[in-house]
C-alpha cells in the first residue's frame, strides 16, 4: 500500500509539471527532434569532434542528475551507449536552465547540443549549449542502480525493464544478431550447406501436423471453419519441395497448448529446414556447422558459460544411438523389439527408482508400448545429463512417424536429435517419402490414441503432395528460443523471449 501511495504521488508530480510546461507554451512531448548522432558514433569519433569543436546533437534517456548550483552532471543513455553531459546556467541561459531545473527528472527524454571534452576523471563528456526535454515521463524507472530486480515485475512490464537493465537489453539485441546470423549462413550460396530460400507458411491449418502436440483452436467466423495454430512448419515445407524449391527453411512462431517451464513457452520460435537429395547424417552435419558458426559471428567464441559448466561447440559433436546411451546407464541391452514386461524389467532402477525426473513436472505414468517407453524413459532421466553437444541416434520408429525406418532394423528411425546444456535443441529425420506408408502410419497413430472414425483427421493434401513424388530429403527443426539460452547464458526461457505468456495480474471481474 505505501508503494502504491508512493507511486501514486509520483504520478501526480509529474503531471502536474507536465501542466505547467503546457501552461509556459513548452510541449512535452514534441512531435520530431533533430539528433545528429547516436551516442556510440559521438564515443568512437571523440578525439576528431573535441579537435575541431563540433557542436553535436545527441537524445536519449535521463539518468541520474547530479546538481551542483549553477552546474549540473547527467547521464544520458539511447540504444548505443551511454554519454555523460555537464550543464551550467552560464551555458544554457537563464531561461533554459530553470527550465532544467524545474522539469527535468530521471527517466525523462531529453535532447542535447554542444562540443565534447574530456573530465579531469576522463570522462568523455557533452558541453551542454542546448538542453531540452523531448519525452516527459510519468513513471520513473528505479533509481537504486537504475533496474530493476524482481523477477516478476521485469516480465510483466518489459518495456521498463529493457529501459532499466543494460543487461537484459543486451540479451534480445543479441538475439536479434543469432537470428539474422542464422539467415545469412543458410542463405549464403558459397559454403556446403548454404543456398536455402526462406519461405512463409500458414499459421491457421484445418488440421494441426508435423508434430505430436495438443494445438490451440480458434475459428474463422466469415468460413465456418475450425482452424489450430500451427504446432510445427514441417508439412507445408515438404510441399515445397515435392514443388522444386530443394532446398528451403522459415524462421517463425509455433504454438503448442501445453505446460508453460524455464524450457517451455505455449508461443515460441521454431526454424524448420528441408533439403532435397539427402539424408539424416548430412543434417547433422549441416546443424553443427551452422551453431558453430552463429556462435562465432554473434560471441567470437565457440565455448559457452552454461551455469557451472563451460560448454565446448568445436570440433565434431559424438553420435550415440539412444538405446546404447539406456543400456550404458541401466546395465541390461534394451530394444523397441522386446516385449514392454521384459524391457521394464531391465530398465529396472532407472525406471521406476532413480528420481530424475525435472522438478518443474510431475512424473507421469510410463507408457506400455516399448518405443514409447524408452522414450520416455530418456527424457525423465537421462536427456538433462547431456550438458555437451550430443546427437542422440536411431529413435524407435513407433515415436517417429515422419523418419524413415533403418534398413537393416526396422524397429529404429534415421531420426537423430541434439542436445545441449542438457536441453533438446533439434530433431532431425530422414524423411519418410513413401506415400501408402505414410497414410498407414498416420492410421496406426489415430488408431493408438482410439481414434477409431480416421475422416477429417489425416491431412490428405499431405498426403496428395507425397503421392505427386518427394525425392529423398532430411529436415531439421531448431528451437530458436533455447538456443538463444545457450548462447546468451539465461536458464528460464522466458528471459530470451520479450513478451512471455504470464497469468493476468489482476483477475477480470
């Protein structure tokens, strides 16, 4: 209550100075300034603006001003940086100065002119000739150490915590910098794995494919139609390359109806990938070349801080089969082919005793079919100790109804699956082209779930492009959110996405 008292009198004083700007005929918040530079070009061209006295016009962000009579230090911040300004009375004029004095506060946007010098402490500084304020801020931002620290409240008002905390500014401008790498580097026609087109696929589908996911549902009133968002992109690019275009990706917005985790947002940001005329092992290839090299445009580096582990991207990452990684850590050889009772058996302690599960989820009873089991169990309590880069290799085809089965083990799918910083980052198939199998498998999945009527619910213009012919092709899904994660060293996911999906703060009445 006293906070909200607190920030209640705020608001008055501050739109009681706003009145009386008005009433001296001084706007507030003027429709256009001049600047003529963003204050990192001001620092980097310093010594030749001081040599030959160039008056300079820089706006951003007030700090914290430090009066001193007739004088006055004040920080002033835009996107690039950081500049300290001194203000005098003799320099602005008397009218300019008291205007100074009696408006502008910290948070405020002001707008300076003059020639830069060097403090005794040196400081590169602005010599104030102009001063004025451009945005009159009714909510201050904080004052102790200018951010702000509850975890909660920086979510809930992003805007201010971007305003507040260099830091966290600096997370989604190197986000921005991973995506447009990412881009680049595939685009780019002159290295192996370059030459992709981006492309743009629905949102809206009558049927939600590509992935095993409860979709959101919604309706398009002027049709009739009940549509989902998307849960994957995969369908509509494997249209594209049954259409020509061979090698093809898209960077956007999935949306799944499931639990919200540090690892988990119902809206995130997926990049698919599919490329004609090859398999999963050259997706594999092409992963790691391409995080190795997104790493080192946007840090300079290829090992990462990851809480107390230093994660390593050079060189070539370890391929390991998931049933060798379950037979390592329960002792007993386990397969998709074994009966579920006799496979529960040797699973033994890592299945039923070890308490591995995350704490952010309740363990969920583990499922009767073999494949399904062994997933599962993976997951549970073996996915979160794989900190260094690892493709898992040849999942259960039963868990993998796009990959193609390996040749000589039909019960396993060339379907491999990065992992990193104990996070899965990219799944990746060998993509099933075979029309009839593909419709059988999407049966066999309905049937399992008890989906006994299979009419509406198998995507038969899927279907239609897989029979029209899809040459042998590999696809890969990115999750861009965890990735900036890694690179960026934050551990809950809702800190490397701006506008995360919170519980409203007030129940509507």
């Amino acid at each position: 209550m006293a906070e909200e008292t607190q920030t209640s009198k705020v608001l008055a004083d501050r739109l009681a100075k706003v009145e009386s700007m008005r009433a001296a005929g001084v706007d507030p918040y003027p429709p256009r300034v001049e600047r003529t530079h963003a204050i990192a070009e001001a620092r980097a061209q310093g010594d030749a603006l001081q040599r030959d006295k160039v008056e300079i016009t820089v706006c951003g962000r007030v700090g914290p001003i430090r009066r001193m009579g007739k004088a006055a230090f004040l920080d002033v911040t835009d996107m690039t940086g950081r500049i300290q300004v001194h203000a005098t009375r003799d320099a602005l004029g008397e009218e300019t100065w008291q205007r100074f004095k009696d408006h502008l506060e910290m948070s405020d946007f002001a707008q300076v002119s003059g020639t830069l010098f060097v403090t005794k402490t040196n400081e590169l500084t602005v010599a104030a000739t102009r001063l004025g304020l451009i945005s009159k801020t009714l909510r201050a931002l904080p004052k102790e150490h200018f951010g702000i620290k509850d975890h909660e409240t920086r979510l809930r008002r992003r805007h201010a915590d971007l305003a507040a905390n260099p830091e966290v500014r600096e997370v989604f401008l190197k986000r921005a910098r991973i995506i447009s790498a990412i881009r680049r580097w595939l685009e780019n026609p002159e290295h192996e794995f370059g030459g992709y087109v981006e492309v743009e696929t629905p949102i809206f589908s009558a049927l939600a494919g590509g992935a095993e996911a409860d979709p959101f549902r919604t309706k398009h009133s002027a049709l009739g139609l009940e549509l989902t968002l998307r849960i994957a992109m995969e369908l509509h690019h494997k249209r594209c390359v049954v259409g020509g275009i061979e090698r093809v990706f898209e960077i956007g917005r999935a949306f799944r109806n499931e639990g919200i985790s540090t690892r988990h947002n119902p809206e995130f940001t997926l990049m698919e990938l599919y490329t004609a005329y090859v398999d999963v092992a050259y997706t594999e290839r092409l992963t790691e070349a391409l995080i190795q090299a997104v790493a080192w445009d946007v840090l300079g580096s290829h090992h990462l801080a990851w809480g107390e582990e230093t994660l390593d991207l050079s060189g070539s990452w370890p391929r390991i089969p998931l049933c060798d990684l379950i037979t390592d850590a329960c002792g007993q050889k386990v397969h998709p082919g074994m009966a579920a009772p006799e496979l529960r058996e040797r699973l033994g302690k890592l299945a039923h005793e070890r308490a591995g599960v995350r704490s952010e989820e309740a363990p969920e009873p583990l499922p009767e079919e073999p494949g399904h089991l062994l997933l599962a169990v993976f997951e549970r309590h073996l996915e979160s100790t794989l900190q260094q880069p690892t493709f898992v290799t040849q999942f259960p085809k039963s868990v993998s109804p796009f990959a193609k089965a390996i040749p000589d083990e039909p019960l396993l799918a060339e379907r491999s699956e990065l992992y990193l910083g104990g996070l899965e980052l990219a799944p990746m198939y060998t993509e099933l082209n075979d029309p009839v199998e593909q419709r059988d498998r999407f049966e066999k999945q309905l049937a399992a779930q008890g989906v006994a009527d299979t009419a509406g619910k198998i995507d038969l213009e899927f279907l239609d492009a897989l029979e029209h012919g899809m040459p042998p092709t590999s696809g890969m899904g990115l999750g861009i959110d965890r990735l900036v994660m890694l690179l960026t060293g934050q551990r809950s996911i809702r800190d490397v996405i701006l506008f995360p999906l919170l519980r409203p703060e007030h129940a509507p009445h």
